[in-house]
C-alpha cells in the first residue's frame, strides 16, 4: 500500500478530471484515486493502467462520494453542467457537503465567475453562475479550498465551434466576443497548473486560480489557424442578440458568455502569467495547434 497522500479526482475519465489525473500520476507525489460512473471504461483502465485506483461512483449519489473520500488528503472536483445542466447545483452540493465531512486537507474546486451578478443583473450565463453558486457555497462551509476558473478550451475549436465553408473558400466562425481577447486553454494543461496548486498548498488556500494558455483575440486565432492549416480561416462578430437566436441547446447561455466576456473581461494576461508559472509546460494556442493540425477537418 502506498504511503503517498491520496487526492480524489472527480469526473477522472471526462476532460478536466482525466487531465488532472494524468499529471497527478505522472507527478509521481501523490497517490490518485479516480472516481467514475463507468469503471470499466476505456478511459477507466487507461487511467488504471498509468497507477490509478479506479472507483465506481456518481455525484448524484452522496453516500458513494463518502465512501470515495475515506483516506483521501486531498479532492479535485469538477461537475459538468452540458451533461447534467441545473442538476449540476445538486451534483456540486453533495461534493462539496461530502467535502466538509470528511475534513479533507486540500480541496480544488473547479468554479467560474459570477456572470450574473458582475453583469448587474444583465447577463444570465446558467454554465458560469451555477459554478460561481457552488463556489460560495464552498465558501461558507470554511474548508481548505482553492477555485479554479479554466479559460475556453482550445478543443473547441475543433469539436464545438464547427467551420463554415464560404463561398470564395475561406472557413469562418463566429461569435458575440468581438475585438476582446478570448482566454484560452488546451484542457490537458490544467492538470499541470492543479497539480502545482496541490503542491503548493499553503500558498493557495482561499484563492482563486485563472487558468489560461493564451489569450487572443478571436481573429489572431483565425490568423493563427490559417498559418498552421493552410487553409484562409476568418473570424466574423455575430451580435448576441442573432447567436443567441441559433436555437441550438445552449444558444443563449454561450451568447451571454461570449458577450460577458466581450463586455466585462478587458484581458486575462495575469492569470496567464500565474498560469506559466505554476506549470511552465503550458502550451500557447500555436504550440496547441501544430501539435493538433491533424484533428481540424476543413473539407
């Protein structure tokens, strides 16, 4: 049995809790427990396979949390809101009370900011506020904790914000961010910027962490793209008001957010600075992309 100080990471096998893990384990310091609804997944024996003990178990379900939390040191915890939508509020409750039973010695939180309220009421953003909620909620409870607030994943590009071919041959995209810079982040690199936190503890308890790889905006990164796939990208400004009429799930919630940001977040070049220097292997949105330039499909 290993004498190493064990963190639980939720969500192990998903985006940000896979990548937490896999930096954790590599990391070497800590023990990893890894906590999933499906423990004979793919991603589940992967995770197995790299030192992970895998354990069944579901936020909607506080007794299974409580049994994953005994021994642990320490917590990762993200919820999911595109998969569970407002029960993700339940989903972080139930982490965050299992949390404060436990009285576990280090608790990162995956959280953003309070779109709502910062917006004066003006923007409802469900995908930030909820998480912001929880954060306070965290919060009250008094507990050992550092928030995370992650910046817009680079994967997005690829998987959710699809290219649209044009007529003269160029590819574009669009949204409501305008000229303000977009924060961005490959998802694997949050797992170094967490890991440094756990490592660093006393320094962070109480705080909130930015976690950004580079921030541009949305037109450098069509420039960007068009350098490395060498096809013409193209960034058009979308109003809020015509995205958020798309009709797509999530319409309006994104269009807020893109417009929250446009309006209320000038730049994040300090988070990104914090970032580089809690883990210096953070890749800007060029080292992401050429390292990436075979997932685009621009057909």
């Amino acid at each position: 049995m290993s004498d190493k100080k064990l963190i639980l990471v939720t969500g192990a096998t998903g985006a940000q809790g896979g990548g937490v893990a896999r930096h954790l384990l590599a990391d070497g310091t800590y023990a990893v427990r890894a906590l999933t609804r499906n423990p004979s997944s793919d991603k589940a024996a992967a995770l197995k396979k790299l030192g992970a003990e895998v354990v069944k178990g579901d936020l909607d379900d506080i007794t299974s949390i409580r049994s994953a939390l005994k021994g642990c040191y320490g917590v990762f915890g993200v919820t999911n809101f595109w998969e569970h939508f407002a029960k993700e509020h339940v989903h972080g409750k139930n982490l965050i009370d299992a949390v404060a039973e436990a009285e576990i010695g280090h608790f990162v939180f995956s959280a953003l900011p309070p779109a709502k309220k910062i917006s004066g009421g003006e923007l409802d953003v469900p995908h930030f506020d909820l998480k912001a909620d929880l954060q306070e909620y965290a919060r009250g409870k008094k507990l050992n904790a550092t928030f995370v607030h992650c910046a817009f994943y680079f994967e997005n590009f690829i998987y959710f914000s699809p290219f649209q071919k044009q007529d003269d041959g160029t590819y574009a995209f669009g949204t409501p961010q305008g000229d303000t810079p977009l924060a961005g982040v490959a998802v694997e690199d949050i797992g170094g910027v967490v890991t440094s936190i756990f490592k660093n503890r006393d320094g962070y308890i109480g705080k909130t962490v930015g976690i950004v790889g580079d921030d541009l905006p949305p037109a450098q990164y069509a420039e960007k793209m068009s350098q490395v796939l060498g096809a013409k990208v193209v960034y058009n400004f979308i109003p809020r008001e015509t995205y958020a009429s798309f009709g797509f799930p999530g319409a309006e919630d994104l269009a807020n957010m893109f417009e929250f940001n446009r309006r209320f977040i000038p730049n994040r070049l300090s988070d990104l600075e914090e970032s580089k220097s809690l883990y210096p292997g953070m890749r800007s949105f060029d080292s992401w992309l050429k390292e990436n330039k075979s997932s685009f499909n621009l057909t």
